[in-house]
C-alpha cells in the first residue's frame, strides 16, 4: 500500500507541475530542493507514474555513491509498500536488486557510465535523473556528457534532470539547453530547521593535511570536540572525517562515551548502514562517516554535526600520470550539506 500520507508532506510536491512542464517541453530541467525535501525519493516516484500521475516511465536515477543508491531505493519502494526489486530496485558494484518490473532503478554513476558504454542509447529507458549533481567527480562528469551527446544525436526524447540542494543552478541549465537555450530551472521550498554554526578551533595549530596524513593533534581535537556535543546537547551526533583510517582513530579515542558510537563509510557492511539509517531506538549514538553521509541520506536523531572540514578526493599525479586519493578542505558547498544534516528533523 503507498504512505501516501508520507508522500504528502514531502515539500518538493508544489515543485512537481512546474518540472513536469519543463520535461514535457524541452525536455531537461535543473532541480533545485533543499535537503529533506523528497527530491531523491519522491520525484523519481512521479516522474515514473507510480503514484498514480502521469504516464508509465522508466527512471533512471544516477547516485554518487553507493551507500546513498541502496538508501534512496530502499525509502522508494518502502513508501510504495514493497521490497527492492520490484518496482523500485538498485545496482551498485557487486549488488543487483531489479526485475522486470522495476521502473525506477537507483544506480551509482560508475554503473551508468558503463551501461553508456555498453549501450550509448540506453534502450528502454526514459528519464535520467543526476541527483547531488554538485559532487563533481569523473564518472558524474563524463555521464553528463555522454548523456548530453546522446539526446543531441541519438535519443532526443530522453529527459534529464539535474537535481541538487547546493549546485550552480544557472551552469547547469545553460549546460542541459545546449544550443536551444538555458534549461528550465526549477525551485522547491524546504523546511529545514535552524541550524546554529559554533567554531571550534584546536587549541595549537595542527599540520595541513598531505595526501592521506590526517595530524593525529587534529583527530584528538575532533574527538574532544565530539565529547562536549555530547555533554552540552541532546541527540545524535554525527562526525565528519574524511577516512576509513581517521575514523578509526576517532571510534578509539571516544571508548567509554555513553553512546553507541557507528562508523559509516563506502566499506561498511550493508547491515551497518541500515542500523544508521534505521534510527536508534532511544539508543544516543555518534556516528562517524565520510562524505557518504553528505547528501541523499537523512540519519535519523541527529541533532548536532561535528565537521573535521576535510575530505578526500581523487587528484590526478602528473608525476605518475596517475590519480590517487588526496585529502583536502572540504568545499563550501559540501559544508553547507553537512551542516544541514543537524536541521532536517528538528533545530
């Protein structure tokens, strides 16, 4: 049975007749809904027609990462009352979950970019959604462009749509329109709560990050700070570090803290991401992630987020003529999506 109650108090809702003009016009649309609005679960829904507006389509929805692929799927078919793989399913590295009923199917941008490869006209399906469209990284860049390349010599009745809470709307949109002009850009309110930023400085100065050195003074200090959220404030608390290795380290320096402490990252097993996502169940926790936990997740009682401000990235090595993961200052953008994981149930 469809929550449509759920579905209901979604606010990207009003957002819904003005992108379905703009798909049915030009075809591309830039979505622009703040975090916490349904953007990720309810507008694949509708745009494929299963809650019941519109015509029968399927949807392809793009994820940067895999955890945020699995959770986005998992949230769709929940709010249609069924498992994955049936009409919502997912395909990440290793992992598929998708019949021939399945008409929105939530993959990560390496698996888009090889069914590009594999097949460039992408048979079948009709709508391709590149939600967190600000995370730029290769295999988002390089879909974008084939699927640009597509619609202008293959499939021109392919829609797309960019969605994201932070992105550069306008660079969007004149990229989608191409030589027809600047796509349609479409805005959601939101409703996110408040969000107070405290600054909280090392008391020494701390060595910058180089390539995967993390100074060890600046993890003890994300620690200390991760220990006075929990003294000062109630809820959850979530923690970004920019590695598997640092928050290790973190999960070590905070033992014997009242609170279950959980570390969320590409590795993780499946089990430990759906406990996060699943809740605590009176249970205080601090949850130690990477950048996974940035965008099209909601982690539910979080109330406080520590930002270590770094994050780690792939960078090409001209000297090797190789790239390789280096950690660096998170972006502003990506700040501002982590700060707003602390509003999205409550201020």
């Amino acid at each position: 049975m469809i929550a449509r109650d759920a579905l209901a108090q979604l606010p990207v809702r009003t957002a819904l007749p003005a992108l379905r003009e703009a798909l049915d016009g030009a075809g591309t649309a830039v979505l622009c809904a703040p975090p916490g609005t349904g953007k990720t679960t309810l507008v694949p829904l509708e745009l494929a027609g299963l809650t019941g507006a519109g015509p029968r389509r399927r949807v392809l929805v793009a994820e940067p990462r895999r955890i945020a692929a699995r959770a986005a799927a998992r949230r769709m078919a929940w709010l249609l009352g069924e498992k994955t793989g049936e009409q919502v399913g997912f395909t990440v590295r290793g992992e598929r979950r998708a019949g021939p009923r399945t008409a929105v199917e939530v993959v990560t941008t390496g698996v888009l970019l090889q069914r590009l490869q594999r097949d460039p006209e992408l048979a079948g399906v009709d709508v391709v959604v590149l939600d967190e469209c600000h995370e730029r990284h290769l295999d988002a860049d390089t879909c974008a462009a084939f699927l640009l390349d597509v619609r202008e010599t293959l499939r021109p009745e392919l829609r797309l749509v960019a969605a994201s809470a932070t992105t550069d709307a306008q660079g969007w949109a004149r990229l989608l329109g191409g030589s027809e002009g600047a796509a349609q850009v479409v805005e959601a309110a939101g409703v996110s709560h408040p969000v107070d930023v405290a600054w909280a400085p090392p008391e020494r100065p701390v060595r910058p990050a180089h390539g995967l050195r993390v100074d060890p003074a600046l993890l003890t200090h994300v620690a200390g700070v991760v220990r006075r959220a929990l003294r000062e404030r109630s809820g959850d608390v979530l923690c970004f570090l920019p590695g598997v290795g640092e928050i290790g380290r973190v999960a070590g320096e905070l033992a014997g803290v009242d609170a279950e402490v959980l570390q969320v990252h590409g590795r993780a097993p499946a089990e430990v991401q759906d406990a996060v996502l699943a809740g605590g169940d009176g249970v205080r926790r601090v949850v130690l992630a990477t950048s996974v936990a940035e965008s099209s997740l909601t982690v539910p009682g979080v109330r406080v987020v520590v930002d270590s401000g770094l994050a780690r990235v792939p960078r090409m090595d001209h000297a090797r003529g190789l790239s390789a993961l280096t950690t660096v200052r998170a972006s502003r953008a990506a700040a501002r999506q982590r700060a707003g994981r602390a509003g999205r149930e409550a201020p």
